[in-house]
C-alpha cells in the first residue's frame, strides 16, 4: 500500500476559534473512510486560548541563569555543538536575549517543570513560532480528550470511520523498538526520560527523529508507524511563517516581538493534514 498525504488550507486560528467548525469544513466533501485526520496541537492550542504573554512574566534567579549562561555559554558553545546545531541556530544563541530569554525560561519552569526548561527550544511543548508580539502556546491540557471529541464530531457529521491524531513537530527520537519521546504522552510504546535528556540522547547517538504524535483517536497503531504517519503530516503542512521566532522575524523584517495577528494571517497555513492509505486491491 501507499500513503497520500493531502493538507488542507485554512484561515489562521486565533484564540477563540471553534476548532471543530474550522477541521469540519474543509474535510466535510473529501473525507472517506479510513482516513487519518492529523491536526497540529500548536493551532488546537491557540485556538483554545492556551497562550501567555510573556512580557508581562517576572522573571526567577533561577531563569536569569538559563538564559544567560545556559543558553547562551552552554547551548551556544560545547552542548550546541555535541548535539550537532546549525551554525545560524548556535548564532542566535549566543546572542540569546537576556530579559525576553529569562521571561521565557521562566514560562517553562512554571509549566512544563525543570527537565524542560534545559531545552533550548519547543520545552515540553511551548512554542513560540507562528505566534504574534511576546505571545507563546502551552502543550494541550488533554489532547487525548481532544482528539476524541475531533473523532466523534467527524463521524457523526460526515458518517465515515476516520482515526484522529494531533502532531507537533518536536521529535521523538528512535532506535529499533525505543521510543523516546519529548515529554510524557499517553500514546502506545513511547517511553519519556525528560526532555532535555531525550533531545540529548537522540542527537548524540544520531537517533532516528520523527514529529510525534501528541494523541491519537480511533485506533490502536504500532508506534512506529503512528510516527511515520506524524512526521508524513508535519513535513507536508510545511512552517507557516517560519520555523522559529527568527526566521518568522526574519521573513516580516520586524524584530522578533513584533509580529502581529495580521502578518501572520497573511501568510499560508495547513493546520490540517488529511492522510488515505491507498490499496493496491482497489
């Protein structure tokens, strides 16, 4: 068998968007059964308000430190390099802003715990890209209940079995039948050891990354396939408006807090992914 992976175009989400409505309407007229309806937990999050201003955060001792000297000494010097960074992206950490960095690093120690907050990106699931001014997005509070209200909805409306999975970029590193994936999920065969050492680990030892998916709906899949069919989905909804709070800053030439709603609804989004197995006995 193969695997189309079909992205579906949709007006950005702000906070307050009804989710349902908006994965509903584009899938409505070309959903068919057995399909796989992958969303990205990152617009699921906006849209249900799960974001934080982080210029009205107040920064610890403790995430002055990470953003100082973690970040910019450590992961932009021996720790950037072990675990094999870009040139630009060990740059921008070295350079890693002190006020805006703690602010942020503070974010992470509140909500996601410690362990987290060593990443140097995409801590426990906050993210920052594709979000207007100081703006981030905290990880689902139940993305499993999500996916399985998403599920019913489509089945009740469209009247077609379909399995529902919600994605984010962040890698879950693997090696023959070890999972390691960024932070603790209730998806089958994925293992968490924190992720700070998960990233390590996964980039150390050239570990296989795929997108991880987040919460899945309607089926039991072996987890490498579940990460195959994630990391299919996430390379084809592409970046929106950049990878990073750079890049996006670099693409409006503003700086990185400067972004707004309208930039960003200027610019093409697939937070929808439809995946179909297509059968060669049909």
């Amino acid at each position: 068998m193969s695997m189309r992976a079909i992205p579906l175009r949709t007006p950005y989400w702000r906070p307050g968007t009804d989710y349902i409505a908006a994965v509903l309407k584009p899938i409505q007229q070309l959903v068919q059964d057995g399909d796989i309806i992958t969303v990205s937990e990152k617009a699921l999050s906006v849209a249900q308000g799960f974001i934080i201003d982080e210029s009205k955060v107040k920064p610890s001792l403790l995430a002055r430190f990470l953003s100082r000297i973690w970040m910019r000494r450590i992961w932009g010097g021996p720790l950037g390099k072990v675990t094999g960074l870009r040139k630009r992206t060990l740059m921008h950490l070295r350079s890693y802003p002190l006020l805006e960095g703690a602010a942020h690093k503070q974010v992470a120690l509140s909500c996601v715990g410690f362990l987290q907050a060593l990443r140097h990106y995409s801590e426990g699931g906050i993210d920052a890209s594709n979000l207007p001014y100081s703006y981030v997005s905290l990880p689902l509070r139940d993305a499993s209940a999500v996916a399985e209200r998403l599920r019913r909805v489509i089945e009740e409306k469209t009247g077609k079995k379909v399995v529902v999975m919600i994605v984010d970029g962040d890698a879950t590193y693997s090696f023959r039948n070890l999972y390691l994936a960024p932070r603790r999920l209730k998806v089958r065969g994925l293992i968490h050891l924190g992720g700070f050492l998960t990233f390590v680990l996964g980039r150390v030892f050239r570990l296989k990354g795929r997108a991880t998916p987040i919460a899945i709906s309607g089926a039991e899949l072996h987890p490498d396939y579940a990460l195959t069919l994630a990391d299919m989905a996430h390379r084809v909804r592409g970046r929106g408006a950049g990878r990073t709070v750079w890049s996006m800053a670099r693409r409006f030439n503003v700086g990185v807090a400067e972004v707004t709603w309208e930039m960003l609804e200027g610019v093409v989004h697939r937070p929808i992914v439809l995946l179909r197995v297509d059968r060669e006995d049909k």
